[in-house]
C-alpha cells in the first residue's frame, strides 16, 4: 500500500486532496492495480465486463481503479471505505466516454458497481450521492442525460442537485432522472436489479426500465432571490398586482419606506419629527390635518444630538398639547451629540422594545461619516438604514439638514446636505424650511418612488411647542426673502422709477453703492428680479413691488 491512503466515506461532500503524486507513487499504484484484478474471482469476471476498473484487495474488498488511485469499497462488516492514491472526486470509467456516441443519452449512477452492471452508457462519481466533481465539462457533448441515483433520500436529493448543476452549466442538455417504482425497498439500485436479474437468469432489467420510462425531466426552479436581488418574472408579474401604497399618515408617512425629513437650521423639524411620533403612538386621529391610519404605532425615537434631557424636555411640552395615554408605545434612546455609527445600538434597541417605527435624529450625527458630499461614505449611512426596514419590516423616518444658505432656492431638494447617493436612495422625502415670518414654516413632499403625489407647499404654523397646518401656499417666494436682502435691494428700488431698466437700477446701484461692481450690481438685480419685491416685464424691462407678507395676510392664511 502506498504511502498516503486517507479515508473517504461515500457520500463525503469535500474532495480529499493528496499532495501531488511522483513517478514513483504512480507506478505503485498501477503495479497494485494490476494485482487487485489478478485476485478478482474468475465468477465476477465472467460476470462483468469490468476490465482494468475492478479488482479485489487482500481483504476480499472489491477495489474500484482510477487513473491514480485506488478506492476500496466498504467490508463486509461495515467498513468504511477508503482510498489509495488520488482520493478526490471523480469520474468513474471516465475514458470510455469518449466511445459513448453523443446522440444517445448518458447515464450516471450513484456508485461504481451501478455503473458496472448497467446495461446503458454510464458512468458515476467517486464520491457518493452528494459529491460531484470540480470539473463535469466532458460531460456536456451528450444531448441527454439520465440520472439514476438510488431509491432513497440522498439519492433523489444528490440526483436534484447534480440535474442542477448540469442545467445552470450546459441549459441545452436534457436531464432526466429517473423515478423508482414506489413500491421498491428503501436503498435499491441498480445493482440490486442486477443480483436479481443474474439469479433469474433472464436479463431482463423490468424495475429499471420502468424508472427510466417514468424519468421526470428536470428544470430549473426560478429562485425567489438571487443574492441581494428579489426575482419577479412577467408572469407572475402579469397574474398578480402590487400591494397598494400603506400609510401611517395619510399623504406624510408611507408605512415600510426609507423616509426622510430635511430641512433648514431652526425650521423645528425635530420638534415636527417627535410631534408625528408621539402622535402616532397615543392614536390621535390627525396629523398636522393628515388622517393618521393605525389605531397606535409603536415608535422608537433615537436622539443623537441633544441627549436624555433635551429630548425629555421635548416630550413633556409636546404631551401638553395632547390627552395623553401613548407611554407603551413610544420609546427614545438618546445620546449627546458625539458623532459615531449607532447603527449596531438602534439594533439591539430593536430586540427590546419591537418598534414600528424608527426616527433617527438626526441623520448627520448617527454615523462617523465625515463628508456628506462623497457618494462613498453616504453609500454606508444608506446601507445600514435600509437594513432596518428589510430586516425587521418597519418604516424609517430620518431627520437631515440642508446645506447653509441658499434661503431664496426655497423647497428644493438639492439644498439637502448629501451626494446625489442619498437622493436617489431615498423613497419618501418631505422639506421643511422656515420663513421670514417668525414660527411660520413651509412643508412640501419633494421625492416619491413609484406613486404620484400631492405637490403643494403647506404652510405650518408653530405654536406652544406644536405645529399646526395653515393651508396651502399658491405663492411662497415672498416667505423667503431674508432681511438682510430686502433691505439691500429695497434701498435700490425706492430711487427707482416704477418701471425701469437695467442700466437705471445700475445708475442708482453705483451711486449707492459706489465700491461695488456692476457685477454685482447685476447679480443683485437678478435676484431682486426672481422675488416679489420686483417684476420682470420683458428682456431687460422691470416693474416694481415692494408689498411683502405681513401680519394680516398671515391671517388670511
């Protein structure tokens, strides 16, 4: 015996690889080849046309030969199997594949003997049912292929995932496998068929027949998902319909979305974040005027700013305001305003309380991501945000900022801080900015995915720690001139005539303000133009304005 001869169990799913082979080693295993076949009784040979493939050890095992190894088949008192040489999986009488004729099918059987004593063109594995080897591509010449495993569970599981294994590597081919009769014993194969074929004397293989006759082709089952991806074929697409879009409030909170609440410094959107929570956990029936749906939803406020007191603070003015009764249903976790991933703590703050929903406030400090600018790092905050709602099923809503300045651009999503990465993730995003009218804010949905959606700017008045709707705003550009512009450009407009141009604006721009450039005199202009203090009538031409909002219009409202 050589000097390596691990032991593999039929049925072992891993190849047990040897350290490569020398000469030497070959020729000892050739050299115990030929006298395993030299001790093979003179009965079996008659028997079986086994050629250099079958032998018997000195044990009286039956040995099965590959080009480099050796395998002994399992004792007559429940040996294990073990191997000489080579001992990974391979094809067994893999040579005479090549005078196998291509049109007819190919039959693999679970183990050597089978393969011997079958009537058809076949071969099998080394290892059992549950192995195949590495590399099957000589396989695939054949146009079809029957698999005719043993009449058990491995069998039919190994013959399924062999069928398998063919069809995603060559999809022309065929494959079969073939179905013993129900009423066999657990375990018959083909070379039970045999025994009892040579004790009859008849040749006839009638059990094995029947099982290729009933073979099942086998067919590739469509996964559910492939990897991160859900499949959804035509077809089932075409015979079912979508779920329709679920709220938590009607027109301001979709249920099982990545949502999104941004805004800028000062507007109190966390204060709108926490009164919508609280909200929905006390089972109000409105929010800001929206239908809430849910009779409760269990919420999860996760501070990341302002810490336990800020938020506790919070809480009680916002509870004045209600006929409070939602403590089982409202939760918050709160830490100071260091900047750290919170994503691990929200889920283990998951497993305790099994909220609904989850507010994160605010986005920039639950995450050590330093640059909202860089797609790469925001990738990670979207990441480990959409890992909460598909692992537990529940909706996020996010507080985020704009980026500084730019008041007069109004509701425009690309004033939120973060690469064009966070505004194509996300499925629901509303905007909230404040105004140059004290405690008077604008809202408006700004993104939705996949439904169409009311468009209109509200106006939200805040008041004693709540907000409160003020209907729609038709014209919002007055709300967003700052002080410090309309003085700047009603200090040009009152020596203005009523109607004028562009170099009259300039003429009174340079005499008031002899320092600075026409340049900026024009941009000035421009920005003056866009705004309700002054109406452009045609190229160059302009009316003006001076009307802003006041008190009494904020009545009207």
């Amino acid at each position: 015996m050589s000097d390596y001869s691990p032991v593999v169990k039929n049925g072992h799913n891993k190849a047990i690889n040897p350290p490569e082979m020398d000469a030497d080693k070959v020729s000892a295993i050739k050299e115990k080849q030929a006298r395993y076949i030299s001790q093979l009784p003179d009965d079996i040979k008659d028997k079986l046309d086994s050629g250099e493939h079958l032998g018997m050890d000195d044990s009286g095992r039956m040995t099965f030969h590959y080009p480099n190894g050796i395998k002994h088949h399992k004792g007559k008192n429940g040996e294990a199997p073990y191997w000489e040489g080579d001992g990974s999986c391979k094809i067994f009488m893999e040579e005479r594949l090549a005078d196998y004729p291509a049109e007819k099918p190919l039959y693999i059987f679970e183990g050597e003997k089978d393969a011997l004593v079958s009537p058809f063109n076949g071969i099998s594995f080394s290892g059992g049912a549950g192995s195949i080897p590495v590399d099957i591509s000589r396989l695939y010449v054949f146009d079809i292929i029957y698999i005719a495993y043993d009449n058990d569970d491995s069998g039919r599981d190994g013959a399924k995932k062999l069928a398998e294994r063919i069809k995603k590597e060559a999809p022309h081919i065929k494959v079969f496998i073939i179905q013993w009769d129900k009423s066999l014993p657990t375990g018959y194969d083909i070379w039970d068929e045999w025994v009892k074929t040579w004790e009859k004397q008849d040749y006839h293989y009638d059990e094995l027949d029947k099982a290729v006759v009933n073979a099942t082709e086998f067919k590739l089952e469509l996964p559910t998902t492939i990897g991160a991806f859900t499949v959804l074929t035509g077809k089932r697409a075409s015979a079912t319909t979508p779920p329709p879009t679920e709220w938590l409030i009607k027109g301001v909170l979709p249920k099982r979305f990545n949502s999104v609440i941004a805004g800028t410094t000062g507007s109190k959107k966390s204060m709108y974040a926490m009164q919508l929570g609280m909200s929905l956990a006390n089972g109000e029936k409105e929010f800001c005027g929206n239908k809430i749906i849910p009779k409760r939803t269990n919420v999860l406020y996760v501070d990341t700013e302002i810490g336990e007191y800020g938020v506790h603070r919070r809480y009680k003015n916002i509870m004045r305001n209600m006929n409070w009764s939602g403590d089982e249903y409202f939760n918050a976790i709160a830490k100071g305003g260091s900047v750290m991933d919170v994503w691990g703590m929200v889920h283990e703050a998951y497993q305790y309380f099994r909220p609904e929903l989850i507010i994160f406030d605010s986005l920039y400090n639950s995450t050590s991501c330093d640059d909202f600018s860089r797609a790469g790092q925001i990738q990670k905050v979207t990441n480990a945000l959409t890992e909460f709602k598909e692992r537990h099923g529940i909706s996020v809503l996010a507080v985020h900022h704009f980026n500084k300045g730019g008041n007069e651009m109004g509701l425009d999503i690309d004033r939120m801080s973060g690469a064009a990465q966070l505004k194509n993730w996300l499925e629901w995003c509303m905007l909230l900015i404040k105004t140059n009218v004290k405690d008077f804010n604008l809202w408006q949905v700004a993104k939705v995915r996949d439904f169409d959606h009311d468009e209109s700017v509200i106006g939200l008045k805040w008041n004693d720690f709540w907000f409160k709707t003020e209907g729609v705003i038709d014209d919002y550009k007055p709300f967003l001139i700052n002080e410090e512009k309309k003085n700047k450009w009603q200090s040009v407009l009152e020596d203005c005539p009523e109607q004028f141009d562009t170099q009259s604006w300039l003429n009174v721009f340079s005499s008031k303000y002899p320092t600075m450039t026409e340049r900026t005199g024009k941009q000035w202009l421009k920005e003056c133009s866009e705004s309700p203090m002054a109406n452009k009538l045609s190229h160059g031409l302009y009316k003006k304005n001076l009307r802003l909002i006041t008190e009494s219009d904020m009545d009207e409202l």
